[in-house]
C-alpha cells in the first residue's frame, strides 16, 4: 500500500501560485461542471453563533480526474483578537478509482484561496470587455489583493481603486499594490469608485448590500464573491433589474448562498430556470456577453468542483516527488 502524501501550507505555497496555469485548471473544472457527469452535493454547512464561527463541506467527483476532494473550511471570525487567522482548513484527495485516500493537504485555506481568484479571473475572461482597464476593488483583505491579481492575468488592467468600510485599510492596501505597470488609490466614495470601474469586484462578507444599482453604467462587469453563506449579501437586488446578463456559478447554489437569494427574497427575479451557468458560458452552450455596453454580473458562492481541480492540480505538481501518491 503506497504511503499517503502529506502537504504542509509552505509547500504549497512554493509550488502553487496565482497564475495563467491555476486559472485554466479552475476554467477547465467550470467547463466540466457544465458537460455533465460531475457529481457535486449541497454544501454542508454548519453554523456556530455563539462562538461566532461556521465550517463549510464541499467536494465533487470530476469523471476523468484522477482523485477528488473534501475539503474542510472553517470560518472563525474572533481569531483575529487572538492572534490567529480567521480561516484555516484542509483538504482530503481520495482515488477516484479505489477510494482510498491519495493525500492530506494541510493548506490552512490556501488553496482555497488560489481557487477562488482564479474564479474570479476566468469570470472576468468570459464576462468583461476585453479593453477593460479600470477595476474597482471592495474590500481591502486578502481576496481583494488577488482578485486584482487574477484580473490582471485575463485584461489589460492598468488603474484601480480600492473602496472598504475602513478607510485605513484601503489606503494601506492601495500603497501596497501601487507600482508594476499598476496605478492604485484608495476611495472614500464607493459610488465614484462603482461608476469609475470597467470591473467591479465585491469581496466583502457583507450582510446588507454595499454595491448599489443605480451606481452601475453599461459596458460594466461586476463579480460577487463574498455572499458564500446564506444571510450574506454585496449587491443591491436591484442591480439584477439594471443586469443584461446574471450568471452563476453553479444555481442551486447562489439560490441559497450567494446574491440570488437576495434578490429572489426582493421579488426582483421569480424564475431561475433560464439563469446561465459559468461553466456554460465557457463551453459555448450560452452566448455570454454579446455587445460592448451591456452590463453582466457573476455571482461566485465557490464550488466542489473547484476544490476537487485546484487539489488534484497541487497533487501533480508534486507526482514526480512522489510517484505513488
């Protein structure tokens, strides 16, 4: 019996990054999800208020990968107070042909984190202008630093703004990303910085919208990554009104969990039957954006099936390591 790979977080780290290769591996999983045969359960989701924490289950069976994931992601939002990190987490690969377990990746969120710019780019390959240069940022924690980075993998950005609810931390983050071909401040006006922007990415954990309707203009893209719990919520359910185009990532999902949910509550959408998916836009089987000055908006709760192609990625990276793993 071959010996089951155990990765720590600075491991993967020096292998894997946000970078042209772990967008196509995150695109190519959406595609799949949209040809069928992928089986990917609810999330599990479990609560805990009074110690103000949640832990979130996901995996998906990719038919033609060689392993799948469950990954294991908790939430504790009174770390920071405690000196730790409000995420932590890791990741189970079993064989997709025995069953049995490939690999522990002990990736204290990492992975997910990779996994979840890398949406955030492939979104913005399918759904943005392709000379869109401007991006406005909300949000001034980690995701907002590489949601910035995933978009300059896929356009030509060049100028951005950074909006957050502390104003410290936007202009700390700002001064950080300013410089390599890159022009970024922060501002106080997150409807300066909504109508400025070719791109808008919301990455907040938000429970009353931050990013209103009548601050969108045609031509724009707006990606929604924080609403992955239900109760959470970035977008004024009125922006599905000013939308030409809303897509999922995966329905069943944003129904429950992401900006959806908000605005199927708000009466603003009744029916979700014809609503695209991401993978579908990807594949061809949904036009996606068909002229320059509509406005689209992709709403990303994150996926098993994102899971299982950043693990099962991570783990090739590391084959010839260990070629039994």
């Amino acid at each position: 019996m071959s010996d089951i790979l155990i990765l720590h977080e600075d491991q993967l780290r020096q292998r894997i990054h946000l970078d042209a290769e772990t967008i196509s591996v995150i695109e190519r999983g959406f595609a799949r999800l949209a040809e069928g045969g992928v089986e990917m359960p609810p999330v599990l989701s479990m609560h805990m208020p009074d110690v103000n924490g949640e832990v979130d289950v996901k995996t998906a069976y990719v038919p033609g990968l060689p392993g799948f994931a469950v990954k294991i992601s908790p939430g504790f939002f009174d770390n920071p107070a405690k000196g730790l990190p409000s995420t932590s987490g890791l990741m189970v690969v079993l064989s997709s042909e025995t069953g049995r377990v490939q690999a522990v990746l002990l990736d204290n969120g990492y992975l997910t984190d990779i996994r979840t710019a890398a949406a955030g780019g492939v979104a913005a390959k399918y759904l943005s202008r392709k000379d869109a240069s401007r991006a406005a940022i909300f949000g001034a924690g980690l995701q907002a630093r590489m949601q910035l980075q995933a978009l300059r993998l896929v356009r030509p950005i060049s100028e951005a703004m950074i909006w957050a609810r502390n104003p410290a931390k936007a202009a700390k983050l700002a001064a950080e990303l300013d410089g390599d071909g890159l022009s970024v401040r922060a501002e106080p006006d997150p409807g300066m910085a909504a109508s400025w922007a070719d791109i808008i990415v919301t990455t907040t954990p938000a429970s009353q919208p931050i990013l209103r309707a009548d601050w969108l203009r045609p031509g724009q893209h707006v990606t929604a990554m924080g609403s992955d719990q239900g109760g959470k919520n970035e977008l004024d359910p009125l922006s599905f009104d000013r939308a030409d185009l809303y897509v999922a990532d995966r329905v069943s999902q944003t129904r429950s969990l992401g900006e959806l949910e908000a605005a199927l509550s708000a009466g603003i959408i009744t029916d979700t039957t014809e609503i695209p998916e991401l993978g579908q836009i990807i594949t061809g089987q949904h036009p996606g954006r068909t002229a320059p000055d509509q406005i689209t908006i992709a709403d990303l709760t994150g996926t098993g099936v994102q899971d299982t192609a950043i693990a099962t990625h991570a783990l090739a990276a590391f084959s010839k390591d260990h070629p039994n793993a």
